[in-house]
C-alpha cells in the first residue's frame, strides 16, 4: 500500500522537501519535490487542486533559489489552474496572484 510511489511517500516527500528547504540545501530540495510532484502527476488530473499547490510550492522554491524566471512560470500555471478550478473571484487565486 505505501510503496515508493506511492501517495503517501509523495506527501512525505513534500514534507521533507520543505526541511531540506529550511536548512538551506537549495538542489536537494528541489529535486525532491520534483519527485514528490512526479509520483503525484502519476495518480492525479494534471489540471488538480493538488497539483496546483505543488507548482506554487515549487515557484517558493525556485524563487528563495534565486531563478525568479522559473518560479514566474510556476507561479502562472499554479494559478491558472487555480482560476479554472476555483474560479477568479476565490480568495486562493487572488493570493497566487500576489
């Protein structure tokens, strides 16, 4: 049930990603949300609620290491799904917009 890739070893992924993070190991960080990413694009619609989060989580990411042009891209598809899922007006898409 929890193999490698499986949901759950995503989310933890995700949550190790953001320690690596808080310690400041830029490459590792994000290679390992780019897997956690990966094994959820396995088991959800690309255009999903979650898969919306990841690319603002990975825009924080490329933003603190230093490649704003990337975190840009990554924060525009997060919120264009954000607006097609939640619509213009939801207090989440007006925060990504930020």
């Amino acid at each position: 049930v929890y193999g490698d890739d499986s949901p759950f070893a995503a989310y933890v992924l995700h949550y190790l990603a953001r320690a690596q993070s808080d310690v400041g190991l830029v490459h590792a960080t994000l290679a390992t949300h780019d897997r956690s990413r990966s094994i959820l694009a396995s088991v959800l619609e690309p255009e999903s609620g979650p898969a919306a989060v990841g690319l603002a989580v990975r825009g924080e990411l490329l933003l603190g290491a230093g490649r704003p042009s990337e975190a840009e891209r990554a924060f525009a598809e997060a919120v264009r799904i954000f607006v097609l899922r939640l619509g213009p007006e939801h207090p989440s898409t007006d925060t990504n917009r930020a």
